[in-house]
C-alpha cells in the first residue's frame, strides 16, 4: 500500500510508520530522518537564506521546499509501497506530490498542543538505530540504553522548549491547511492520537486494512 501518515510534531507519526513498515512491508519514507542525516549538505546553490538544512531544523523552521522535494520524489521513485511521514508540511509540496504519486490512505494522527510538548521535550531518540522512547511514557528497560541495538540514547537539537513550541506554530500556520485539503480524499481516516500507542496502532491497521 502507499501510504501517507499526517499529524503534528510528536503525534507518534515516527512511531506508528515504524510498525507498517513492518507489518506490511513498505519503505519508511521520513523527510525529518533524510535531513538529519544530511544535514551539513550544502544547498547554498539552491538561493536559500541559509547554506545548510541545519540552521532551519535546529530552529524548527521548514527546510526550502526545493530541497524536500528532491529527496521525496528520489526516494519514492524506488519504493513499491511506502509509509511517507513529514511531507507534505504545506500546500505547495501537497500539489507537488500530487504529480509524483498516488495515495490508498491517508492516516491523520491527531493530538493535544499541551501533550505534543510533554511527548517531544520528554522523548530521546537512540543515536544508532533511530528508535524513540519517551522518560516517562516509553522508558528503556536499562536507564540511556537503546533495547533493540544497545546504542546510546540522546534528545534531538530540536527537542529544546523554544524549538517545539516554534515547530507547533510552523505546524499550524503550515500544515494544518494540508490536512484540511486532504479530508475529502477517500482514504482519508482521522485517527486519535492520545490513546496508547498500543490502541493508536490498531485503529491504524483498521484504517489500512479498510482501504487496501
Ligand atoms: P521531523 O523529523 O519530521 O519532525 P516532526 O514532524 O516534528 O515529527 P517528530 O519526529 O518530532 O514527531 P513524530 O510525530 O514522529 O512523533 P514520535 O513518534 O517521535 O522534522 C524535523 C525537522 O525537519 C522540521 O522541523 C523541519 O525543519 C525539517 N523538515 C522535515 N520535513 C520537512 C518538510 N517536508 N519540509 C520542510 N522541512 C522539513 O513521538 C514523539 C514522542 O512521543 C516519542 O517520545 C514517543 O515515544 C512518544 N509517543 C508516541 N506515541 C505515543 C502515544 N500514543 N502516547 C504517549 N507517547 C507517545
Ligand atoms: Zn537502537
């Protein structure tokens, strides 16, 4: 199935692509894990403010739409099915993968401003296999230690207070509107994201189930 996976910053849009792609099969394609891992690229050729993505993730700021759609139609180019998670983020790269793609479902995660600070100001990542926990609602069985891969886990820069809370105001002036644009689509399903991730994830496979 393709798959597009919507909702805020920290709704759990991370979380829950990791289970599809397991569950069925398909390439995780994360626009927030691409960056991170080129984040030192040089697009000053592509007449941004800023020479790297760095300076625009660290501060929660969108990354130039030029640079986000490369590596979505790139890596979408190579995938059968997929989960896409962080793109789109607004109404042009909407219409951009308009022309790249066709969707099945489109899951729309949706979760409390006030409990999107908590998950994201709490959660730590693990520095070698990317696997999220959360302090308090998530915790390793051994205190800084990754269970799947044993790597070290670390908080990303942009899970600072002052970056969430800018992330939430990109989100709303940015991204909202490419929900609402996406609710009459067919395989359009809302989903609430403040139940476990246990719960969260099997309403997510009714939804998938229900429109492939
Ligand atoms: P990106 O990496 O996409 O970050 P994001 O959208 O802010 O999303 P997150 O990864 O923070 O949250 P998530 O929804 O995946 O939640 P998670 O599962 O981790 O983007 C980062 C930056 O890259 C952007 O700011 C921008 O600069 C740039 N960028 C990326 N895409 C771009 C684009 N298209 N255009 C321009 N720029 C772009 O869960 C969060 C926490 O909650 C975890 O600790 C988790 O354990 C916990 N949790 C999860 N589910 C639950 C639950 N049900 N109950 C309790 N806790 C839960
Ligand atoms: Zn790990």
């Amino acid at each position: 199935p393709r798959i597009l996976i919507l909702g805020p910053p920290g709704a759990g849009k991370g979380t829950q692509s990791a289970n599809l792609a397991e569950e069925y099969g398909v390439e995780h394609v994360t626009t927030g894990d691409a960056l991170r891992a080129n984040k030192d690229m040089d697009i000053s050729d592509m007449d941004t403010e800023y020479d790297t993505p760095r300076e625009y993730m660290e501060a929660g700021d969108l990354v130039p739409d030029a640079v986000v759609n490369a590596i979505v139609d790139e890596a979408l180019s190579q995938a059968d099915g997929f989960v896409l998670d962080g793109y789109p983020r607004n109404l042009d790269q909407a219409e951009e993968l308009e022309g790249m793609t066709d969707l099945d479902v489109i899951l729309s995660l949706d979760v409390s401003r006030e409990e999107l600070v908590d998950r994201l100001t709490g959660r730590r990542v693990c520095d070698d296999c990317g696997t999220n926990y959360h302090v308090e609602f998530n915790q390793p069985e051994e205190d800084g230690v990754c269970d799947e891969c044993g790597g070290d886990l670390i908080q990303r820069d942009d899970d600072n207070e002052e970056s969430v809370r800018n992330r939430l105001d990109v989100f709303d002036d940015n991204t909202a509107p490419v929900i609402d644009h996406y609710e009459d689509h067919d395989g359009f399903v809302a989903v609430d994201g403040e139940q476990t991730p246990d719960e969260v994830w099997s309403e997510i496979q009714d939804a998938v189930e229900a429109h492939t």
